[in-house]
C-alpha cells in the first residue's frame, strides 16, 4: 500500500508570514493537531506547527518563529510501512506528502490505523502495545492543575477519576485548548544594585517592567469539560479490533481496562502502528 492510496488531499495550511491566531482558528475550525507551513504564494512547505507548538510558545505571536522547520516528509509513492517508521524513529503523528517540491497532502498515524492497520488481520491483545504509565487526575480537578498533570507526562491526554478510583472520563490537549485564553501577565522587578557604601543607591532605583504571555483557564473543572461516554479496550482486544474501533469512531485514543474492570493503560494510534511495521 502507497501513501497515495491512504493520504489526505484536502490540506489544510497556514502561510509565514503569519500569525499564531489564524493557525489556532484553523485547526479550531477544522479540528486537526497540526498543521504544514507553506512560503505565501506558494506550495513550497517550509514548516510544521502544532496545538503543542502554540500551547508551549504563549509569547511568541509569528508562526515562523513557532514552527517546526524542514519537517519529516514523505512522497505520494512510498510504501506507508515506511511511513510509519519514519513517525515511529521520529516520534511524530502527522508527516506532510511532497512531490516535486511542493505540498500535497498530509498522512496521520490515524491514516494508517483506519486506512490501513485496520484491514489487516492482526490478532496480539493490545496489552503488547499499550502505554501502562498514564496521567489520571481526580475529576474535581481544577483546570489549570489538570494542564500541568498532562504536560509533566508530556503526552496529549489526561484520564479522570472519580471519589472510587473508577475511570469516568478522557480530556484531550484540544479541550484544554478551547477552555483558555492566552493573557498578558505585567511585572515589576528592582534592578538597582548597591552595596551599604553606596549611599546614592538608596534613593535612586531601576525598573524592569516585564510582560509576559501565558494561558488562563476558565475556572471548571476536568468533569465539566472531560469526555464522559468513555470507549475502552480490553487488555485482550486485538490490534485490529482496537483500530477498528478508532476508525469507526474516529478517535486516536482508547483507555484500556483489565477483566475486572479496572483502568490498566491507554493505547494511541501511535502505539498501534507499531504492530504495522513488525
């Protein structure tokens, strides 16, 4: 199978020069994580920027300064095992599709589980591939908590918990980002130095006004934004029962529980592709 046969077509993209608020209106608009960067003008890709990218750079405004630059890329004629190698070697989800130097398409680690992974039969439990070191939170968790529970795993989801330990709920990097706003924060710094000898210091100061962008969350809690109709895997679902339930439903993610029913792991489309190119 060739990425051409499995690749999106329909590209969405931002241009440099830009900014950080139309990238973040597109994929708002679109619902996508990530996005190529082409020159204005043209189809020439020059960048990648990301939901994380955005999240984890609230000062800066131009995408050019943002982006991830010379991203992987891939042709319409490789072989999508290939493909999945190079998401794997490089741990990223999205690969843009250039030919002849300019952008045509984009390929996910969705693509390759609902498109492809899922056709084919692979009968391993996903237990082989699952991540079992996961970021859960009480579901009364403030917001902002949340956000920071998520980034020190330093992945794209956040399981909730209720007051029994029982797995209630699935926040994604998306729903922190639509409940927050990036603020300007001013601060006062005292840059004067002076020792006791230097009289004149006393009454003489230097100002530092420092201003400083970061992201503010409104003030609910993870139960009131989180998912609640929570789809699980088992630890003996197959790999190709798994992808199936993520095409079918259309979601990168599914928590994974044990027979008695309690949280055991979480397997992403990521994981899943492993299985692809064994």
């Amino acid at each position: 199978m060739l990425v051409k046969d499995i690749m999106s077509d329909e590209i969405h993209y931002v241009k440099v020069p830009g900014n950080r608020t139309s990238a973040l209106n597109l994929m708002r608009e679109t619902n996508v994580s990530g996005v190529p960067v082409v020159k204005e003008g043209t189809k020439e890709l020059v960048g990648i920027v990301t939901r994380s990218d955005l999240v984890g750079n609230p000062d800066e405004e131009q995408i050019a300064l943002i982006m991830t630059r010379n991203p992987i890329t891939a042709s319409s004629d490789e072989n999508v095992r290939v493909v999945a190698s190079k998401m794997l070697e490089n741990n990223i989800r999205r690969i843009p599709v250039v030919d002849d130097g300019k952008l045509t398409g984009i390929i996910t680690s969705f693509d390759l589980v609902a498109l492809a992974l899922s056709e084919i039969e692979i009968n391993e439990p996903v237990e082989e591939y699952m991540l079992k070191t996961i970021p859960t939170t009480w579901e009364k968790t403030p917001l902002n908590i949340a956000f920071e529970i998520m980034r020190y795993f330093n992945l794209k989801v956040l399981l909730s918990l209720n007051k029994d330990g029982k797995l209630v709920g699935v926040l994604t990097e998306t729903d922190f980002l639509n409940e927050s706003e990036v603020v300007s924060e001013k601060t006062v710094h005292n840059t004067s130095v002076g020792t006791e000898g230097d009289k004149w210091s006393w009454d003489s100061k230097s100002v530092l006004y420092v201003i400083k962008n970061h992201l503010k969350f409104s003030d609910k809690e993870v139960k009131d934004v989180s998912t609640s109709d929570v789809i699980t895997a088992t630890t003996r679902t197959t790999v190709t029962d798994c992808a199936k339930k993520m095409k079918q439903l259309n979601i990168e993610q599914i928590p994974v529980i044990n027979v008695e029913g309690d949280l055991a792991g979480l397997v992403r489309a990521n994981d899943l592709i492993k299985a692809f190119i064994q």
